[in-house]
C-alpha cells in the first residue's frame, strides 16, 4: 500500500472514544483513522494511521486553512473536535452510546453530530472504509439516506441527515451550516440481516444526554478529590475505556503496531488483556473505589485458571498454568505480519497478534495474586473455588520461581534470571500468606514462609551489586531495570532502606532525563530484537517509558522527597497530549511513541498521584 508518509497526523494528534467493547481514534482533522467493529482485537475498517489506504471516516471543513481544537466533554468520554474557520466556527460531537451498565441491548454506534456554532462553514464528509486491515475494498450500496456494506462478518450502516452518495468505494456528502444548524452521521454495526434503524436529531440528542450521564454516574464512583483531580478522572476514564464490559477483560491499549521509533521495528499489538497491566489497572481502579470493573476481571482470571487445569504437560513445563496474555474470549492471539500495509509513518512491519504470549513472564504471577489480594481486602472477597485455583498456581510457581523468563520488558532474546521477576514471585507467595491469614483460609503457611524467605534471599544476595551499589537488573549484572522502583511499593523494602535509596541515586544518574525515566540502559540491556537503524538489537534511540516516569515519581514520594517528587509529577504532565492522554513512550523531542493511549501509563499516573496526595497532606 502506500510508503510512508508525512502527511500522517502524530499519535498524539489524537483523542479515543469507546462504548466498553471496542473504541476509535478521532484525530485533530476530524478523520476517524483507528476503529475495529464489534471488539478491540477485530480486523480494523478504518486503519489510516497505519496506512493512508487502509480506510478512514473524515469530517472537516473545506477551508484549508481552518484550525482545529478537541476537549472531552465535561466528566465523559465524548469527544470534541472544534474547527475555526474565516467564516465561522463548527464542530463534531464523536461518541459511542453506552446507555447504562451491562446494558443487553446494546447496540454499537459511532455517532458523528455536527453543530454550526458561528458564522457559516461548508464542510465535507468522506467515509471510506477498508475491512480486515485494508485488505478489502467494499461494495457500497445506497438505500434512500442509508449506504451499506458487508465483508465476512462485518456489516455496517451510515445514515445521515444530509444527503450521501457513493464513489469510488467510499461515502461521502458536502454540507454547509450556519449558526445553530446541526448534521448526523451515524455508524452501525449490524448482525447479518439486521436493518439499519437510521437516526434523528431526537434520537441522537437523547443518546448524546444518556451517555453523558452514564461516565458522569461512574465517575461519580470516584473517591479521589486531591489536588490533581482532572488528571486522574481523565486517566480513570481511559482506563474504563479499555475495559471490555462482556468479558471482563481490561486491554493493554485499543491499538497495534503504533512504533516505539518512528520507523523503526518495534511495533506490536496491544489490544490484548495482558495479566500484567489488567492487574495493575485493577489496582488503580480499586484506589478510587471501583470495584465493579475488579470483580469483572478477576472473574475473567479465574476463567483462565480454571482452564489452566486443561493444559498439556508440555505447555504447562514451558510457560506455567497462566499465559501473559489472552484475546477477549481467553483464546491465544499468535503473532502475524500484515505485510500489505505500510506502517505509521513508515514504520514496519505491522503485527497483529503477540509473540509474547508464547513467553514464561514469571512476574505475572505476582500481578495477578496482588490484583486478587486488593479485591479479597476491598472488594466481595474471592471465592472457595478462586482460593482452590490460586493454590494451583503458587504451587506451581513454588517449584519454579527460579527458572530464567523473558521478563516484564518481554525480552525476545534467550531466557535470563529477572530482578523483577524475582521481587514479583516473592509478592504472589506473601500476599497468599496475606490472604490465608486474613481469611483463615486453607494453606501451608510453613512451605509458603520458606519459599518466601529464599526468594528475598536470592534477591538481597544476588540481585545488589556491592561495586555500583545498587539493585541490578539481575543476579550478577551491573546493568541497571527501572522495574527495581517497584520494591518499596510492592512492600519487599522499606522506602528508605539504604540499599533502595542508593538504586534510586544509580538511577537518577544513568535512567533519569529531566523527569523522564529510561526502562534500562539499552546499551547494556539488550533485548533480542534486532532492527532497520538498531544495532545488534540495541536501539539509537530508545524512547523513555511513562510509566517508569510515574513510578519514579511515587519513589520519591516514598523516599520522603516530596518536593522533587511533586516536580517530576508536573513536568511529567507537560508530556501528555492535548487531552491528558500518553502513549507508551515519550522520544527524544517529546512525541508520544508506542500504542496509543496505553493503560499501564494511566494507571501509574493514579498511583504516582494517590500516594504524594497523601504524603502531602500528612
């Protein structure tokens, strides 16, 4: 398809809206260029910010020179893109209805409404939709003020208050609008055979008002009401934004292949519930007192542990009873190539699937049994059957908490012995003793003190590197892990042990930039994946990572340092894109880099602020 291009907006030229089943990015030109009908991990129809040919959905005035400004509407996740022109003011009201929760009939829309403001502005709408990732051009055929398509399993409909007309595969109507005029489009994804049921400007008006007070109602929920309040209702609000209502799931970020280098290799799909950061999102959520989205996905990972008892021997020798991640339906999502597209500026090749799901990531385990413990103290607590299936899994890794993994960085180089993962098998066997204890529940306190005990030797032992005077990425190694700020918040050091306080200091010297934050030193680290402009599998130019910035933050904050730690925490705000959204990575010149917005940063984010709220206020 079409080689890279300039003209491609930037990842974070962009806002998300989503109905808790899939979601779209609506850029600052007012394109849908991301949007996967029926679930996050479906075949996209629109892809334009991998492929300018890959489909997309714009609406936008003619005026070349028109510029543009998007909010949220106020506590929700309505989007508005507002273009100001010569001659007037208009803009796009983007939604996805949600009308209340675990609604059984919903039905999902993407509903565009465009409203004159001022003056008078001609504007023109193109939708031009490319199933299965670009790689079908559709048959579009008109019905009155209904144009329809249908590929395989995706059969979608446009309607309109405007008159459409078709060419050239695509959709499109020109309208002009004066002071208070207002136009629809909305977009529906039908099951085989069902009509379109259209739209009014009644109808969308009354959808617009039930989902404005559906996120106000769950934002409501919130019991944070600190100093930095718009940051964390905002990444709360994302964050439910990846959650999947039907199943329980939380996904990593609605994306694939966004580059963590502008034309580099490292690109992947995260459109998956990765144990890892969907326990870390409940941990988050569970801070702000929302417990219907953790009991959800701990429902979905007793699902999966049950389904664990099923394996093979093989695969349970190779990656344990649980895998890193899973689709929405628990299933394996292997990694793919789409050779036809041509990648976010260049950036190739494009992946769907992940070959991480074919790793041992030992860390999980401590993620998830932390995740579990949150709920147990705050939520319902977990079942008989949960606490079965937990016992299952810490057996398991009780005999194999020392093999080598690929780690939490997902290394695709040959297994090595993780510090990370080290410190998150110790937390999965405490926190078991934690909810034995508190509970009474079933289990051998003994064996579980001994392997506990062994863990933390290991790492007190191996791990701390005398000469560097700091905590490694490794039994042996003198390469530094930002994953080390994690210990005084998992509890397995106290803040300021002076072993902790010195890895700090390491890290401040060698990760630290401004108040970005480096994952490791990518000229030591390695991570097995080599590239067009890397060397060896090292990158030029590795992007820090957010939520290492956000965990610095809390280690200050822990540490006592809460001047620094309030300035880290502001400066990191500056890195955020005009909506308070962050992707993965931030480059050298400040660009949102990776899958786009990623939960793990916004989750951090919560935590980061959380805890200096609360050191603040002691």
């Amino acid at each position: 398809m079409t080689e890279r291009g300039a003209d491609v907006l930037a990842i974070a030229d962009h806002g998300l809206v989503g109905d808790l089943r899939t979601a779209a990015l609506v850029g600052t030109d007012g394109t849908i260029d991301w949007f996967c009908p029926g679930r996050f991990d479906a075949p996209s129809v629109f892809a334009a910010i991998l492929d300018p040919d890959a489909g997309s959905w714009r609406i936008g005035p003619d005026d070349p020179d028109a510029r543009s400004q998007q909010y949220y509407h106020p506590e929700t996740n309505i989007l508005v893109t507002r273009f100001m022109t010569e001659h007037g003011v208009v803009e796009v009201q983007d939604f996805m209805p949600v009308l209340r929760p675990h609604d059984p009939e919903h039905r999902q829309r993407l509903v565009r409404r465009v409203v004159g403001l001022r003056g008078s502005v001609d504007l023109t709408m193109r939708m031009a939709p490319r199933p299965d990732y670009g790689l079908t051009e559709p048959d579009l055929t008109r019905d009155d003020d209904v144009v329809r398509f249908a590929d395989g399993q995706v059969h979608l409909a446009l309607s309109s208050t405007v008159p459409l007309e078709v060419d050239d595969a695509a959709a499109t109507a020109t309208v002009g609008l004066t002071t208070g005029e207002t136009a629809l489009f909305v977009l529906e994804v039908l099951a085989p055979g069902e009509p379109a049921r259209g739209c009014t400007l009644d109808d969308v008006s009354e959808l617009f008002d039930a989902t404005a007070r559906f996120w106000r109602s769950w934002l409501a929920q919130s019991t944070y009401t600190g100093r930095w309040r718009e940051w964390v209702d905002r990444s709360a609000l994302t964050l439910k934004l990846l959650c999947h209502e039907p199943s329980g799931g939380i996904v990593a970020s609605p994306t694939t292949s966004l580059p963590e280098r502008i034309g580099g290799s490292r690109n992947w799909d995260y459109r998956y519930v990765w144990v890892r950061d969907a326990a870390f999102s409940v941990y988050a959520l569970l801070r702000l007192g929302f417990t219907d989205e953790a009991r959800a996905f701990v429902r979905f990972l007793s699902e999966r542990i049950g389904e664990a008892a099923e394996q093979d021997d093989d695969a349970l020798d190779r990656l344990g009873p649980l895998r890193v991640l899973y689709d929405l339906d628990g299933q394996i999502p292997h990694e793919r190539e789409l050779d036809h597209l041509a990648g976010h500026r260049g950036s190739r090749p494009v992946r769907v699937g992940n070959g991480a799901v074919d790793q041992l990531q030992l860390d999980v385990y401590g993620e998830l049994i932390d995740s579990v413990y949150l709920f147990d103290k705050h939520g319902r607590g977990i079942s008989h059957d949960a606490w079965g299936d937990l016992r299952r899994v810490v057996s398991w890794l009780m005999d194999n908490w020392e093999r080598p993994d690929a780690g939490m960085w997902e290394i695709r180089d040959e297994p090595r012995t993780h510090t990370t993962s080290l410190v998150m098998c110790w937390v999965a066997v405490e926190r078991m003793m934690r909810i034995a204890r508190r509970r009474g529940l079933p289990g051998d306190l003994t064996e579980l003190a001994a392997v506990r005990d062994a863990i933390y030797e290991r790492v007190m032992t191996d791990c701390w590197n005398d000469e560097l005077g700091a905590f490694t990425a490794g039994p042996g190694s003198d390469v530094l892990d930002a994953g080390a700020l994690l210990m005084p918040m998992v509890k397995m050091v106290a803040p300021d042990d002076p072993r902790f306080l010195a890895t700090l200091s390491r890290v401040e010297e060698r990760l630290v930039s401004d108040s970005l934050v480096l994952r490791y030193d990518p000229q030591l680290f390695g991570d097995g994946v080599s590239a067009d402009g890397d060397r060896d599998g090292v990158p030029e130019d590795e992007g820090t990572f957010s939520l290492c910035s956000f965990w610095y933050v809390e280690a200050l904050t822990r540490a006592g340092r809460l001047g620094d730690a309030r300035l880290a925490l502001e400066k990191m705000f500056t890195y955020a894109n005009h909506l308070g959204h962050y992707a993965e990575q931030v480059g050298l010149n400040g660009e949102q880099l990776g899958n786009f917005p990623q939960g793990f940063t916004h989750l951090s984010l919560i935590s980061a602020v959380i805890n200096l709220d609360r050191s603040l206020d002691a």
